[in-house]
C-alpha cells in the first residue's frame, strides 16, 4: 500500500476557548448598546469593507464598551453598497465569534510514526516557513514558488513573492470563474469587464441574464440595480433551465437545453442582422469584420436553434426584438462564474459580439467607463526578474491568458518527462483548494507532490489539513488590509482597520510577511514599520489621510472628464489589433483559434443520467461560509432540485436523503435531500455549491448536504486561455446507502 508523504491531519480545538456570543439590543434613542451585562451601555464604530465576498462593500462595524463587536452596517457614501449591506455582509460579524476558527499556528510533525500538528509560537512557525522556503529556492529557484490567494492578504504575500523571485501569483477566481470573460472582451472590446462589472444596469431598459444568477449570488450593486431597473419598466430575460430568483422577476424565461447557450446566441445574432434590428451607425463607426460576421451566422438560424436549444423560433425572434427596441441601453450580462463547457471564451466572444451589434458598449444603460483610484506602492527596490514563470510549464499555451491559470500551476507540480518546470512549494492563502480546484483527485496527487505547503487562514477547511504549517489569520473585523480601490462610475477609496483586537493567537496577512520578510533578508522590500505607517503615506499621495478615513470610511473623488459614455459621433480608439471593436477577432486568429463563434455539440448525460448543474445562495460565499453561525441559521445545508417527472421514475419524495453518483463512479461523501420542483428541466438537478464539508473541525458545516466539486470529475479546459469547464458532469441516483458512506445527523 502506497504511503504518503502527506497525510491528511484533522485539526483539533487547539489553543484558548471560545467566547460566547452576546444578544445585544441596540437603543435607537440613545445610541447605546444594551445587553444583560451592559445595560445602558454606549458604542464606538470604525470603518471596514466586507470580506465575505468579492464586492466589497464599505460599512461600519459597531462594538461595545467592552470591545465586542455588535452589528455590521453598510456605508452610506460606498458606491458599491449604497448603505445595504447583504445578508452575508450584516452576517460577517459570525466570522468573528465562530468557536471553530482557527485559533494558533500549528506545524506538522511525525510522532511515534504518525503525522500530527502541535501548537507552535509565532516565532517557531515563521522561522519553519522561511527556511523551507529557502531550501526550496536554492535547490530549485524561487520560480518554483507559487501563491494561491482569494482574499485581502493576497496582496501582501503576491510583494513577498515577487521579492522573493517569483511571479507565480494565481486566484482561482480567474481559470474557475471569470476568466473567459475577460479574455473575450479583452479581444473584443480592447477592454476587461473587471470588478465590480461595468454593467449601468439601474439605467438599462432590457438586461440579459443568461447563466447569470443575479439574486441568488448576490452581487450586492446588481442587485439593487435591477430592481431599480425593474421599477422603470426594464424588460428582463433570463436564459436558464431553472427557474431562478432572477427568472420570477423576469417578463421572459427561456428554459433552454443545457450547454446549448451559444446556440441561442448566435440565433439571436442571425436575427438581429437579417432583420437590420442592429445599431447601423454604431456598427459601421466602430466595428471590425461585420461582413464576415453577417456571412458567418446565415447557418444558424432560430430554427436551427430549436432543434438544439428547445427555445422556439418565434421566441427567439420576439427576445431579439425587444433587445433591438431597447438598444443601446441593453445589456446581454457577462455573467461571472463562466466556465462551463470548455468553449467558454468563444461563448463569451458571442455575448460580447451581441453587446457590440446593439451599440451597449460605452453607452448609457449598456456598459459605462469605470473611474478608480489608484493608489502608490510604498517606495522599494525593483522586484527581481523571475529566471522562469508558470508558461514555461507548458510552452505556447494559453497564451491569451490575463492571469496565471491556477489548475495549470496544479497540472505542473506532479512531475512529468516532458515538463522542464515543477513547483515544489504553494502559499495558500484565504482559498479551499479541495473545493476550489475542480478535479480533487489531480489536486491532491500535487498536494503529495510538494516540497512544502504553507496555508494562512481563518478556518480549518480542508485544505490545512495537508499543510506543514498553518497560520491563523485574524478575521477582516480585526485587521487592516489595504484600502479598497476598485472601479465604479466613480473613484473612491475605503478603509478597512480593526474593530476589535484579534481573538486567539492569531494575526493579520501584513504582520506575517513583515515578520517572514526580516527572517528571510528581504526587508527592503518592506520598509514601513507598520501598516498604518503603509496606509498613511499611500492616502497622502491621493489627497486624503489615514485620520479622515478613520471618520469618514469612504472617500469619493469626482471624475475628471466627463467620459463615463461616448458622446454622440465621437471618434474612439480600441485597444485591438484594428484599434476598432473585433467581431472578427484578428487576435484569436493569430493564436490558430476561430475568429468568430462556432457552435459545437457537448456530449449528452447517458440513460439515468442527469447533468449536475450548481450555483449560489444570497446567504453563503462558495464554500467559505458554510460554518458561520449567522449564516448556517439562513441556511444549513444544501437540497437537490429534481424534476417531478425524473422523482416519479425514481419514486423519490420531499425530503428523501440520496446518494450521488458521478459518470466516473464517484460516489457523494454524503446523502442530500431531495426538493421535487417544476422549477428545474428534467434533464438537469441541481444544488447549491458549498456544503457536503468533510472536515469535522467545521462543527455546524460537516456532512451537512453534498459537495458537487466532489462530483466534478470530468472538467472541459478551455483551450484559448485555461479556464475549467466543470458542467459536462452527471450524475445518477443511489436510493440505499453505500458502503463506507455515513449520515450525519
């Protein structure tokens, strides 16, 4: 039997116990804070931005006279939230108080022949971090380095890489989520969609949604943009074969045929040029290669497309009309998590394609010109020039990638013949691998494969269970970070400080690298005593100061020309090969791509096969929240939507507890109960991602529902720029438990 040089550790409540969570009452009169223990009692606040998701929103956290945090609320100034925060922002105060966090750093060692984490100091387990670290570099180089992150502290480990001699800096956010949409605009448009998304919803009069969950992902901004637009009479269509929360508020539903969206886009297309439904003036000022587009979608007509999609002709054409009626101020949504199929990109080439034909780009109520800040690194030396990056893997892929592709810097540290480039070491910063990365199996032959694997985090998700040291992160209630920067109609800058000391032993990102930065010689890189010496000199050279951030939380800047849109018969340049907006793409051209969208059929689900579709809740953030003892009180665990006609053929009932299993043979670690819906195709289930937690130290989040990334076993790469196409996967039922399965009560 195989042994492996990393076993899996269950981390224990190590470390000092927890403090119970206070029911405070606010008096609204008085301003007070009144509790059984403080009756009477007056409250402080201090500005953060959300850490629950990737939006951001700026707001104030309120504490007591004892230093508790009571409430989260949202920033009235913040152009991201407008002062509303959602149900996971006001519930991020759980974060703070969750009894599981962890709570000391924690190192692995081998004792009596079993591998075990003890408690460590601070001082132990950065000093464990910087000398492997180290050996790692001068027996392989640095470039076999590679950073992880989804989360604020990023940005202070990605400095710490790059001084030490490495760029491999990758988010999972862009190969697993956006990252065919990016790179498809960007060919398009000369121009990302970025975050938050450039979308003037609150002034569209027709929004698209296809595959885009708005409502149930909780894009805090869309969201109250939508209803803005819905009160003004916005014409809303959802594409999607369940009837989501977006789909009830929407005057059409296409419940279209799974992995046949590109199809109905290049319908629409069809009729949109045949019928001369597009923005002429726009198209013939701006665009490249309109006839060859105009050639090219005569093949895919809408009754072409019913035979594929099961949208009727004369639907196809009424929804294109009313695209048309409200052009420019249209909006086909990019969406955001977008890997789906493996053509993602060309998909998304369409939607970009469609946006262009009705003159939305840079128009009022299609897509706007954001405005940020940006603010100045802290003076240091010039980064070392990396010696090899993560495309010396594998030469002459991916190169219309923006980002390092995270499953590539997966795919090269398992050593092949072939492969020049092997990393020995990751920093896993604030993301579940296990969950994040599709194809667990693949991820964990890596994980066997290092050197050396160090996760920084607030919970013992599964993924610290396979590191050699794990450093506690204090919660964003308890830290600094950088101040938020991000694009919206208008610049503004927002302050994240403490609202309460951080609870346990454990730290915020800055001081970690600050501390490894000394012990590994790169103090230079580094030159601030402290972050709010960092914070202060950065806010000084944008015009404000860390004590007015302190008052006011959110500074707006106004724009300095007035170019949100075009103005009427402006001349525009495009930063594309034609300086023109592409709907023939020379760039995927030259790369041996298709220039403009080709449908191509996905393979079905075989008999008593049913494809696994997943998506969000507005109560949770991937699989991050799945423990927070706000949250888990607005939802505790997922449910499979079953079609009635599929739950009659299998005789299944509400609530009945089954098994998963997946084309591959993989069966669910544990059962999910079913919810019998009209609202989802018979050819599709469907569940919430996230939960399904086999880590028991997530006290409130084990067992409680299926993981679907356990099921994603079959995943559809994105040849144009490596993004991982994980819903061509299907599952079927198992009614009796299976063997080595447990019930979690």
């Amino acid at each position: 039997m195989k042994t492996n040089r990393r076993d899996f550790i269950k981390i224990s409540s190590m470390g000092v116990s927890s403090t119970a969570l206070i029911a405070p009452m606010f008096n609204w009169k008085s301003g007070s804070i009144e509790t059984a223990e403080n009756p009477g009692g007056s409250y402080s606040r201090t500005p953060t931005y959300c850490e629950i998701c990737f939006w951001k929103c700026a707001g104030w956290a309120y504490t007591n006279e004892k230093g508790e945090i009571w409430k989260l609320e949202g920033n009235q100034d913040d152009p991201h939230c407008k002062g509303r925060l959602c149900p996971r922002g006001t519930g991020g105060v759980g974060m703070y108080y969750d009894s599981d966090r962890l709570k000391t750093p924690l190192i692995r060692k081998t004792i009596a022949g079993k591998q075990t984490y003890v408690e460590a100091t601070w001082e132990e387990a950065l000093d464990t971090v910087a000398e492997n670290l180290q050996k790692v570099k001068e027996k392989h180089g640095a470039e076999c380095t590679a950073l992880f992150t989804h989360g604020s502290g990023g940005k202070f480990f990605g400095d710490l890489l790059n001084a030490f001699g490495s760029s491999n800096i990758t988010a999972p956010s862009f190969a697993q989520c956006r990252g065919p949409r990016e790179t498809a605009f960007l060919a398009t448009f000369g121009e990302i969609i970025a975050s938050p998304e450039r979308t003037d919803i609150r002034d569209t009069r027709c929004l698209v949604l296809i595959g885009s969950h708005l409502g149930e992902n909780m894009h805090n901004g869309q969201v109250q943009e939508m209803s803005e637009a819905i009160d003004k009479g916005a014409t809303i269509i959802t594409v999607d074969p369940r009837f989501s929360t977006a789909a009830s508020k929407s005057k059409y539903w296409l419940p279209i045929k799974p992995a046949t969206d590109l199809a109905l886009l290049l319908a629409w297309a069809h009729v949109i040029i045949n019928e001369s439904w597009f923005d002429r003036e726009y198209v013939e000022r701006y665009t490249y290669g309109f006839e060859q587009l105009k050639d090219h979608v005569q093949q895919y007509s809408p009754e072409w497309a019913y035979g594929i999609t099961t949208i009727k002709p004369d639907i196809i054409r009424e929804t294109a009309r009313e695209m048309a009626k409200a052009s420019p101020a249209v909006i086909i949504h990019p969406g955001r998590h977008v890997t789906w199929y493996g053509d993602d990109t060309q998909r998304l080439r369409a939607v970009a394609i469609l946006n262009a034909l009705l003159g939305s780009w840079g128009r009022r109520g299609g897509f706007y010109y954001p405005d940020r800040v940006n603010l100045p690194s802290y003076p240091h030396p010039e980064f070392p020039e990396p010696k090899r990056t993560w495309r010396d893997a594998h030469p002459g892929k991916y190169n219309l990638a923006l980002e390092v592709v995270s499953n590539d810097i997966c795919d090269s540290t398992i050593p092949a013949p072939d492969r020049a480039c092997n990393f020995k070491a990751w920093i896993v910063n604030g993301t579940n691998l296990i969950y994040t990365l599709p194809d667990k199996k693949k991820t964990l032959e890596a994980i066997q494969n290092l050197e050396f694997m160090v996760v920084i985090d607030t919970m013992p998700m599964e993924i610290t269970g396979y590191a050699d040291v794990v450093l506690p992160e204090c919660t964003y209630l308890e830290r600094y970070d950088s101040c938020r920067t991000d694009q919206h109609r208008e610049a503004s800058v927002a302050l994240r400080m403490p609202a309460a000391e951080p609870k346990y032993n454990s730290k915020p990102a800055w001081w970690m690298v600050k501390q490894l930065a000394a012990k590994m010689g790169l103090e230079e890189y580094f030159k601030w005593n402290d972050i709010e010496e960092l914070l202060s000199w950065q806010l000084q050279q944008a015009g404000t100061s860390l004590e007015e951030m302190k008052r006011i939380g959110v500074k707006k800047f106004p724009r300095a020309f007035d170019d949100m849109y075009f103005r009427q018969g402006e001349d525009v340049p495009f930063n594309t090969n034609t300086g023109k907006i592409e709907l023939y793409s020379t760039e995927l051209a030259a790369e041996g791509f298709d220039p403009m969208p080709v449908y191509t059929a996905h393979e079905e689900p075989a008999p008593g096969f049913y494809r696994l579709n997943y998506g969000r809740s507005p109560a949770h953030t991937f699989s991050r929240t799945a423990n927070n003892p706000n949250l888990t009180d607005l939802m505790d665990e997922n449910v499979l939507w079953v079609n009635p006609k599929v739950a009659r053929e299998w005789q299944l009932k509400n609530g009945q507890p089954v098994w998963l299993e997946n084309q591959d043979g993989v069966i669910s670690e544990f059962p999910i109960k079913v919810r019998i819906t009209e609202r989802i195709r018979w050819d599709s289930v469907y569940m919430v991602h996230g939960f399904g937690h086999a880590s028991k130290q997530l006290s409130r989040a084990y067992g409680k529902g299926t993981s679907d990334s356990d099921l994603i076993t079959r995943v559809h790469v994105d040849p144009v720029m490596g993004g991982t196409g994980m819903r061509g996967n299907f599952v079927t039922f198992r009614i009796e438990e299976p063997e080595g399965k447990e019930v979690v009560a």
